[in-house]
C-alpha cells in the first residue's frame, strides 16, 4: 500500500515504550480538557504515539479514542509543521467526547505546538 500525503505511515507512529518513558521525563507538558500532549520539538518529522488508560473505559471506549486522535492528527493541515514527538494522553472526560470535540480539542493544541 502506497503512503498518500494524508496517510498515518509507520514511521509517524511513537511505538517504543522507552521513549514515552523519555518524553515523560524531559518533553513540555500541555493540556485542555480532553487531552495532554507530552512534547519535544525536533529537526525531524512529526511522530505520535497514544495513551489511554483503562481508568478511561472499557476497550470499545478507548479504541474509539484512539482512531479519533489519529483521524485528527493525520487531517491536520499543519502536520508537517509539527516537527515534534507527541504523546496524546487522554484524560477521562475524553470518553464521552464526540469526534467533533476531539477534532476541535486537538487542532487547537496541535496548533499551539505548531507555533512555539
């Protein structure tokens, strides 16, 4: 499968345990009422990696969070922008949310990531 420019390729994907760990310790902290986004600018692309919690629901709920944050992140036309690594961590209102406040919610801390 060929990557499009609005495809979520592997190499965008935060996948190894011990850099969450990392972005934890060391990244900037920002946050609405949906979601904190653990960051650190970079010279490189953008890479997105997701936590959700079981405190959040059950898998159905969480799974549902996850395709809105990745939906959102690979519709954002700023993404290449970006340039950081992120972790989108859900807080427990993001359960009730719909893909629209999701959508809204994460464009406008994308977009401040994007302008610092």
């Amino acid at each position: 499968m060929k990557n499009t420019p609005n495809s979520f390729s592997k190499n965008e994907r935060q996948q190894k345990r011990a850099r969450f760990l990392e972005l934890t310790e060391i990244g900037t902290r920002i946050s609405d009422d949906l979601f904190i986004i653990v960051y650190q600018k970079n010279d490189k692309g953008s890479r997105l990696g997701i936590t959700v919690t079981r405190k959040i629901g059950n898998a159905v709920v969480r799974n549902q969070i996850k395709r809105y944050v990745r939906e959102t992140f690979r519709l954002f036309p700023q993404r290449h922008f970006l340039k950081a690594e992120m972790n989108v961590i859900a807080k427990t209102t993001a359960a009730t949310a719909s893909f629209q406040e999701v959508n809204v919610a994460l464009q406008n801390l994308f977009t401040r990531i994007a302008n610092k």
